[in-house]
C-alpha cells in the first residue's frame, strides 16, 4: 500500500517500512526485518503479550505493557530520526 503521508509530505513517516519488514519476518529472513524496520520484532512481542495479558491477568502486566510501549515507541523514534538524517 502506499503511503498517504510520504505522497503528500515527501518524507518517510514513522512507520513507513513496517509492511515489507514484517514479510520479510515471515520469510525467515530476520537480519533484513531487522534493518529494514528494528522495532517490528518488539512490537510483535508487545501484542503477542497484550493478548496474554487480556486473557489471565498477571500482577505486573500494565506496568510490563507500559514499559513495553515506551520502549517501542523509543525504537520507532530513535530509527525515525536515523532514517531522516541520513537520507538527506
């Protein structure tokens, strides 16, 4: 699909990557996932225990899921950043 924001802005939005470096996760190919988008794998894990939490709840989960997102969120800005200033 392609990118509404990057059409109308020119620039790579947050996400953009997301979609080929999850096929590629499912190919096997995890090195290139990795690269092509590094915070699919934690957020792969932060849904996958999200679903675990919703069905037993566990006495530190909201504060696992908090963190979780937090991190994610670092990762997504922090490779956000990267892309930006080094494709300019």
């Amino acid at each position: 699909m392609p990118c509404m924001f990057k059409a109308v802005t020119h620039f790579d939005c947050p996400v953009c990557g997301i979609q080929r470096s999850f096929i590629l996760l499912v190919k096997g190919d995890i090195a290139a996932s990795f690269f092509m988008y590094p915070a699919l794998v934690p957020i792969l894990l932060l849904f996958s225990f999200l679903m675990i939490q919703l069905m037993g709840r566990f006495s530190r989960g909201a504060s696992v899921l908090k963190y979780g997102y937090l991190f994610s969120a670092g990762i997504i800005l922090v490779s956000y950043i990267y892309k930006l200033i080094t494709k300019t």
